[in-house]
C-alpha cells in the first residue's frame, strides 16, 4: 500500500521522541526521534517499534513523547472582513 492510500485511510504522520537510559552509563539519557505513517490513537506501528526496541536493543526506556498530524486534509478557508489597496 502507497504512503497516499495509507494517509486516506486515516494513517497520520507521527512523530515520537524516545527517551532512552544509555547502556554503559545508566545515569544518563539519549534522545531518539522515531517518525512514520500510523493510525492514532492505538499506534499499532509505534507500539511494533517499541516491542522490538524493549527485546533487542540494550537501552533501557525512559519514556515516549508522541505527536500526530493529518498530512492530507481539507484546505483551510479564511474570510477577509476588509481589503487594503496601496498604489
């Protein structure tokens, strides 16, 4: 399925930052930004990635921001109360 079929789905581009404990020095954090076509609010791609991050990667999770906007969406109509003309 093409990214265009997927987004007329409902598919929303999200967007997750990860925040990770480093392996070798638990004390500290590492950021990492995760970003693709998901359906909100269950996110069945980004609870995939986390499942493969907990059982195979050595960082352990600190916690996951998430954000998620429609990429294809009806155009946004202003009206204007006046119009200005100069020269």
């Amino acid at each position: 399925m093409t990214d265009l079929e997927r987004q007329l789905q409902g598919y929303r581009l999200t967007t997750a930052e990860i925040l990770y404990h480093l392996p070798d020095h638990p004390g500290l954090l590492q950021s990492f930004v995760w970003q693709r076509l998901d359906l909100a609010p269950r996110f069945p791609e980004l609870h995939r990635f986390l499942d493969f991050w907990s059982h195979n990667i050595e960082g352990r999770l600190h916690s996951v921001r998430v954000a998620a906007a429609a990429v294809v969406k009806p155009a946004d109509l202003r009206l204007c109360d006046a119009e200005f003309r100069l020269h």
